[in-house]
C-alpha cells in the first residue's frame, strides 16, 4: 500500500501535528494546554468518536481524522450555543465547498453535519468544548477506502467518486481550514441570514420530509422547512401540524418534497 499523504498548514495555524497513531485527535487535542490554533491530523485513529455518544470507524491508512483546535481570537467568550450550532453547520459546509470543486458528483450537507457524495456519507463532523474553554473542530474523512473497507452501507470514499488523494488531499485540507477561519468571523450571535442561505442551499434536509429521531428513541415525522440562525431544523410536524425547531437529534431522509 502506498504510504497516505502527510503535509502541513502553518500558514493557517500556529502548529500542524501528523500522529502516527491516536485514540482521538479531538481528544487528543482537548487534553493539550497549549492556547494557539492548532490542526492535528492521523491516517491511524483507534477510538475516534461520534455525536451523542456514537463511535467514529476510521479503517487505518484510508480515512482521515483531523482537528482543529480553533483560533481563540475567533471563539466568543463565553461560547454561546447560538455560536455552536452555527459553527458546525458551517464546519460542514466550508468542507463541502472545499471538496466539491475535486468530483464531478453533487456534495451535499444532511443536517446537522454529515457531508454526501450521491446521498452516501463522506465525512462526519464534531465539534466540542475542551475543559479549559477551547473549541475544537473534529473531521473524520473516508479518503481511499474501499467498498469492501467501509464501515457501513450508507458510507462511501472520496477515491470512490474519483478523487486522487496524493495530489487533492492537501489542497481540500487546506482550503477547508482557510474557509473556517474566515466564516468564523461573523457568527459572533449566530448564524447571519446570508450565512444561512449558503448553508441551506447545500443541505439536502431542508425542503424534504423527514423522520426526526429524539436522542431517547422517540421518532416523529414532519417536513424540515429552515434552519434558524442557531443552526438547528425548524421542522413542521405532521400530528401536532406546528413548526418547532430541533437541535439535539438525528435525522433520517424520507423522500425530497415537492
Ligand atoms: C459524526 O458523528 O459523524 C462525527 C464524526 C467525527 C469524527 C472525527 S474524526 C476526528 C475527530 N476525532 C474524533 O474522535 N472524532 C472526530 P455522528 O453524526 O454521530 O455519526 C456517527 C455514525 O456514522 C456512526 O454511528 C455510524 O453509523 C457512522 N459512521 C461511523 N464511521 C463512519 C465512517 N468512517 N464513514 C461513514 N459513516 C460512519
């Protein structure tokens, strides 16, 4: 197997870390106390971890984990969950921007930050609050893996939709972390409208009908209208026939609206 690209990005952070092998680099980053913006990045992450409790399969040498562990001048004090919300929507979607231009295939969003290539998922997002109060972003990308090597049915690789890895890797690295730092700037309350308007046209949740699972196993049907500037889904609910706003939830894609 040829060696997985390495490469580093000190001009958009004070430091860049390659780990041979880590159990987490969001956690690996959160157990740091060094203040500076920070990109650690692995090809062989052994626990990596998913939202709300959920596991993270990253196949060694062919999915790649990185965080980046935020420029605090960008990060309000205190964190705002107005600021969280927006934050991973827009993680997601400066990801799908910096990949979209490499395939010939839609890169979409499902909300809350899951991004698609051909409605199959690619990378997942999480982001977190270490205990001393630093934000860090954490990617999990599936860049060379095989079908065989996919953890599930519903994941799928960049390489599997033709991307080359060796020359493009660095490239969509870099200008996913370029374009974070810049949209940061500016969700200081949330959300600005325009900011909205750029993620939910890539989102492939807004405008569908959804079934909404509640972390609890709770399941309710509706149609996903919006976002709103907190980042979270303002779905109409067939029974009760009311718009209500869902942050902490999963979302499963019925069928595209009409
Ligand atoms: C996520 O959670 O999608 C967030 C994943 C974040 C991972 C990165 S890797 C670097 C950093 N360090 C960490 O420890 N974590 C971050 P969630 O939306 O909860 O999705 C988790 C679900 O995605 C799992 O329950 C599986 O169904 C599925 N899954 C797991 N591994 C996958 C993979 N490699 N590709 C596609 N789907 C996967």
């Amino acid at each position: 197997m040829s060696v997985p690209p390495q490469f580093t990005l000190n001009a958009l952070v004070d430091e860049t870390l390659w780990l041979d092998e880590v159990e987490s680099t969001n956690s690996f980053l959160a157990n740091r106390t060094t203040a500076g913006s920070a990109l650690a990045l692995s090809w062989n992450q052994t626990a990596g971890r998913g939202r709300l409790g959920r596991e993270w399969v990253s196949p060694s040498g062919g999915s790649l984990a990185l965080s980046v562990a935020l420029w605090p001048e960008l990060v309000p004090k205190p964190v705002t969950p107005e600021w969280l919300g927006a934050l991973s929507l827009v993680a997601g979607a400066s990801l799908a921007d910096a990949i979209r231009p490499h395939l010939s295939e839609p890169v979409r969003l499902k909300w809350p930050n899951d991004v698609l290539i051909a409605g199959k998922k690619v990378a997942g997002i999480l982001g977190e609050v270490s205990a001393d109060g630093r934000v860090i972003v954490g990617v999990g990308v599936n860049v060379s893996l095989t079908q065989d090597e996919l953890p599930t049915e519903l994941a799928t690789s960049l390489t599997l939709h033709g991307f080359q890895p060796g020359s493009q890797l660095q490239r969509v690295i870099s200008a996913f972390v370029g374009e974070l730092r810049l949209t940061l700037s500016g969700i200081e309350g949330g959300l600005t409208r325009e900011k909205r308007a750029w993620v939910a046209e890539q989102c492939d949740t807004v405008g569908r009908e959804v079934r909404v699972e509640f972390p609890g196993g709770a399941t309710r049907n509706g149609r996903a209208m919006d976002l709103d500037d907190a980042g979270r889904l303002l779905v109409h609910f067939l029974e009760s026939n009311v718009v209500e706003s869902v942050d902490a939830a999963d979302v499963i894609h019925l069928r595209p609206a009409h």
